[in-house]
C-alpha cells in the first residue's frame, strides 16, 4: 500500500497537533480531578476527526473509493499516532534502569 507523500505528512502533522492539543488542554483536567487517563485515547481520536474532517483529508483515498470510510480510518491512524507520541514522550527512561535479578 503506498501513501501520497503530501497527504502522509499532513496526517503525520495531525498525530502532533493531536498530541499537544491534547497534553496542553485535556491532560491538565484529568490530572486535577485525578481521572483515569484511559480515556485520553479517545480524546485524541476525536481531536485527530475533527481536523481531518476540517482539512477534508482522506489517507486510504488510493485504496478505499468512499471517502468517509476513509476519513474515518484516518482518524484512527492520527489518533493512535497521537496516543503513541504521548506514550513515548511521557514515559521515564526505565530501560536505562535496567536491574538484575537477585540470585
């Protein structure tokens, strides 16, 4: 499956703006009332909707003929990119503390 280069990097700039949207605005709120951050998935899916569906931008355009099925799916990819960049900038560096087992 290829990708349109331009359209790719739209959605890849999507994943980010979802990120920080999302780190900025919603995170803080879910800190404060101690909520649980499971559902931070899903804001970010529907933050990623609403600015594909803004940008009427369609990944799978290539693949899929309806374009809604398609804007639909490249929600969830930008959403997830997004949930992904978010797991990987807020976890601590727990690989670099490696421990051995105790014999």
């Amino acid at each position: 499956m290829q990708f349109q280069p331009e359209v790719l990097a739209i959605v890849i700039g999507f994943m980010v703006l979802a990120n920080r949207l999302v780190e900025a605005l919603v995170t803080p709120v879910f800190d404060k009332y101690e909520l649980d951050k499971f559902w931070l998935m899903y804001v970010a899916w529907i933050v990623s909707g609403v600015l594909v569906f803004l940008a009427n931008v369609n990944l799978f355009e290539l693949v899929i003929p309806s374009m809604i099925i398609g804007q639909i799916l490249t929600s969830i990819v930008a959403g997830g990119g997004a949930n992904l960049l978010h797991d990987l900038t807020t976890q601590q560096n727990d690989i670099f503390l490696m421990t051995t087992p105790e014999e």
